[in-house]
C-alpha cells in the first residue's frame, strides 16, 4: 500500500533531533507500507490534524520533542505502560517492562533489568549500549499487545487507552507547569520559619524550638532531627518510647512534647518544601515536576522528585492563577465507596447526595455519621474488629453484594490468588511466606482495599481523558496542571472558568457511565473557582448537575470505544 493510505494507527519515534520515523499501523498492529520519513515534528502535527490516529509511542517521554515543537498529540498507546498492564495480568507484577525487555520476551528471551530512567535528556537517549532500531521494536509489541487485548476482557483495552491517555496528560503538565509564586512561597516559609539563614543551617524558628526542646531535657544538648537522640532522652525521663511518631509522643505528658512536635512539623516542611525546594523545583513561576503514571500499585500516579502530590496546606497559598485567569480545583466527594456501590451493582449504599456518610448514618445508623463512615472504611481497608464490627455487621445485613465483592477479594489474597480491578488491574503475586497466618491476613487486607482503590484510580483516569478531549474538542484554553488521586487543578482564563467546570462535571458523569455502564450511582465533584489553590469557591457554587451530562443520552459502556480514549 502506498504511503499515503490512511492508517487507524501510527506507530512514532521522534529520535532526539532531525528527522521522525513513523510507520502507519491497521488497529490490529499490522504495517501497512514501509517506513515514512517526516522531516521534522510540524509534519507530525500536519498528520495529527489530517488522520487524528492513535499514536504509538514507546513511553511518555517519547512525547516530549513534538510537545516542545508546539505539538500535541489526541490519542496514544504507550507500549511500556501497556506491557506494564499486561506482565501485571500474567501474575508478574513488577516484572521488567520496558521496551527493551518487551522484545526480548516477543523474541523468547530472558529479559534483563530495566534501566533507570534519566532525570533530564531529549528521548531517544535511554538503552544502555548501541542504539536498536526502535520503531521496528514498537511495531512489533504493539502487534503482539494488540494481538493478547483482542482475545483478553473488554476492560484491559479501556485500562490501556486510559493509562496512555493519562501519559500524554502527564507529559504536557509537566511542560505546562503548575502556576506557582516564587516570592509568596518565599514570603509564608520566613512567616512560619523565620528569615532564610544565609549560610544554611536550621532557620530561627526551627532553632528557637530545638533550644526549647533541650531546656525541657534539662538543658542537655539534644539534636532533636535524630529519634536516637530522642527516645534516650524521654528514657531518661522515664518515658519508654518506640517511636517519635507524633501520635506515640502525643501520649506522653512531659513539658518537652509541645516544642518537639512544633518542630517535626516545620522540619518537615523545610526539608520537603523549603527553601531548596523551591529554587530546585520552580523556574518562571511554574512548577515542572515529573509524573510517574501508574507508579503505584493500584495504578494511582507518583512523581519522580518534587512531591508534587504531597503539596502541604501551609504552602498552597503558593499556587495562584495568573492575572485574568483563574484555577478551577475539583475532587471527587467520596470517590471509593461510590466505586464500590457501582462495582457491585448496589446504589443505594451511595444515594446520590453530596455527603454519603451522612446519608447512611441517617438511613442506617440512626444519624450517627461517626459510625457509618467507620463502619464503611472498615470494610473497604480491612478494619473488620474493635469499634468498626457492630457497623460491618449492619452493612452485611443491608448491602450484602458491595461486602461479598469485598469479602471475596479478602479471601482471594489470603489464599495466594490474584485479584483484578474493574477494568484489569492485577495486584502483586504473594510471596513465599504469604501462607502464614499472620501474612494471609495482611494480604488479604491489602487485596480486599486492592479492588476498590485501583478501580477508583481508572475511574479518575477515565475522567482525566474525557476532560481533556472535551477541552481539545472545543478549542479551550484551559490548562490542566494538576491531578492526584480524585483531585483536577485547571488554569483558565477568568471568562471561561463557569465552562470549565461544567465541562469537569461532564467528564465525572461520562467516566462513571464509561467504567459501569447503566448505574445510578452518581460520582459528583465538588469545583471551585478561585484565585489561589488554599481559597475557597470564589462564587458561584458549581453543582454537578450544570451540563453534567446526565440527560442519558449518552451510553457509553466499559467495551465502547470513545473518542476521548
């Protein structure tokens, strides 16, 4: 076929500098005529706009030439993310996936270790040795990938969209950055630590708190950063301690524990959003951390440095939109046990309300929020003893499918068996020693919550995809700049912020009907907007209803194949 047929796939490697090889694909894999030489990323985003195909990619970071060129990208399959999914499928989790690895396994081989991914470097810079013919690599996982998700679950094929979709979105935040104040930033650390010491060292604070902990100790020199040092001096005081953790010392009534855990917390905060941080971390009033997508077990995203998803409340006054625009900040109210009553087809343990702990408590618990949230967190993290019982034993007797889906997947972990998410996440193998007792049960904890959590992580992904095809559909300015969990941070020019958030509560609505079909559990999400991430909604109460989509025109299923993914 000549090279300029259409192609539902193309397969990319944009190398580090001049020219981009591509290799246009049918869905299932196949090549359909030889390789194409582009003369550079323009002519990928002239393919974008004519084909709008589903881009094959090695990994994200594949993706950062065409986005520095000014070129984004609709659709992607990440095939070290998809290998990822799949090895994990297989009962080897964990197991290397890379692309190398990939084609040594395609070719019968024992794969070796995967390399450690590079802090900084243009893209195609990342095997050890000569460099191999990646395209011909990616042509060829991608095929055998295509080949095991058509004869597998419908689920895994949406996961894989999702998981890439989500690398595509983790690359261009990470490009965009997430607006952040150097001289505010700068300005709430010297109120809560005192001036910036000039030559290092701890700042005045932090060192007026470390001369009262030692006068509390009888003024014995004390370095209250080393928990040896502290646990002795509690011992001496007749306080047999553990730890220094903050709710063991809190026990203790002695005049050293309020300076001591004044001082944890400011430490803390200097050393993890400090000063160094953030001439480290923030360059042009934007912080560029790097994502790792599925970095987690249950398929939630980690970073690679920065912390960006630990950003403590005492420096979130740092987070401030430009002038005329605004941050639009939603999350998800209640996202796992919502999940759970989807999952196991029984709404009304999630009636579609704001507050659903309240809710139950009324329904159930004769108003008594306390227990019901409890009872409810304790069947999904394993908590099945003590206080949390008598409200299991009420959530069994009224909603015995979303506790069997838990129960069952307890069961599944303590006998050494794989668990899968909705969609086909697969948790972790056991380990030899995982039949005693002891380990069963730890397992079967981390398995019953397993369920749950990585279902409520594709759910967030889902949502993450729809809204950015929702905002590339209507030529939105909107940035998205933020994602953690259940949490979206966009920044938007102040005349588009109402449509903005309508367009996040579209996007819950679609991903709940995505992953769960005809349901009626609702997945509302709570968006304000706002000049700096620590404020409140700034007006207007945006309510989940707005355009969120729920006129049932729209129908998609988990085995759909929508525009978005």
């Amino acid at each position: 076929m000549g090279s300029g047929a259409r192609a539902a796939r193309v397969a990319v490697d944009p190398g580090s500098d001049g020219p981009i090889r591509i290799r246009r694909l049918d869905e299932d894999g196949t090549a359909r005529g030889e390789v194409q030489i582009l003369p550079g990323p323009e002519a990928v985003a002239a393919l974008e706009r004519e084909l709008a195909p589903r881009w094959v990619l090695a990994r994200a970071r594949s993706y950062r030439r065409l986005l520095e060129a000014g070129v984004s990208l609709g659709r992607a399959h990440d095939v070290e993310l998809t290998e990822g999914l799949l090895v994990g499928a297989d009962g080897r989790f964990g197991a290397p996936h890379g692309l190398a690895a990939a084609t040594a396994r395609l070719a019968g081989r024992e794969p070796e270790p995967d390399p450690p991914v590079p802090e900084e470097g243009p893209p195609g810079l990342f095997d050890d040795g000569p460099r191999t013919d990646e395209l011909a690599d990616v042509v060829a996982v991608h095929a055998a990938q295509q080949r095991r998700l058509a004869a597998g679950p419908p689920g895994m094929r949406m996961l894989v969209a999702a998981e890439s979709t989500g690398a595509l979105v983790a690359e261009e935040m990470r490009r965009d950055g997430l607006p952040w104040r150097a001289d505010v930033h700068d300005r709430l650390l010297t109120d809560v630590l005192g001036p910036r010491p000039v030559l290092g060292g701890r700042p005045p604070r932090l060192a007026e708190l470390a001369r009262e902990i030692s006068e509390a100790f009888g003024g014995r020199a004390l370095n209250p950063d080393s928990p040896a040092e502290v646990l002795r001096a509690f011992a001496r005081a007749g306080h047999e301690l553990s730890s220094t953790r903050a709710w063991e010392v809190r026990r203790v009534e002695h005049p050293a524990v309020a300076p001591l855990l004044a001082y944890k917390e400011l430490a803390r905060l200097h050393a993890a959003h400090g000063w160094s941080w953030l001439r480290t971390w923030v360059r042009g009033d934007r912080f560029h951390p790097e994502y790792v997508v599925g970095g987690v077990v249950s398929g939630r995203w980690a970073t690679r440095g920065g912390g960006a998803l630990q950003i403590p409340r005492a420096v979130r006054a740092a987070v401030r939109a430009d002038p005329g625009w605004r941050l639009v900040v939603a999350d998800a109210a209640q996202l796992e046990p919502r999940v759970l009553a989807a999952m196991a087809r029984e709404p009304a343990l999630a009636p579609d309300v704001d507050d659903l702990y309240s809710a139950l408590a009324a329904a159930e618990f004769g108003g008594d929020r306390a227990r019901a949230k409890l009872g409810l967190l304790g069947a999904m993290y394993g908590q099945t003893s003590g206080g949390a019982a008598p409200a299991l034993a009420t959530l069994r007797r009224r909603f015995p499918a979303a506790m069997a889906l838990l129960e069952d997947a307890a069961r599944a972990g303590e006998q050494g068996r794989l668990v899968r998410s909705h969609l086909g996440r697969t948790c972790p193998p056991a380990r030899p020693g995982d039949e005693a007792d002891a380990a069963a049960r730890a397992r079967g904890r981390f398995t019953r919550n397993f369920v749950v959590q990585a279902t409520a992580a594709e759910w967030a992904l889902v949502l993450l995809a729809e809204l950015r095809h929702a905002l590339r559909r209507s030529g939105s300015p909107a940035q998205l700049v933020f994602f953690q969990h259940d949490e979206v941070l966009l920044h938007v020019p102040a005349e588009v912020a109402d449509d903005v958030a309508a367009a996040v509560h579209a996007a819950a609505a679609t991903a709940g009907r995505r992953l769960f079909g005809d349901t009626a559990v609702r997945f509302p999400m709570q968006a304000r907007v706002v000049s700096g991430y620590d404020e409140k909604d700034s007006g207007q109460n945006h309510s989940d209803r707005k355009d969120a989509g729920e006129d049932g025109k729209d129908t998609g299923r988990k085995d759909a194949a929508p525009a978005a993914l």
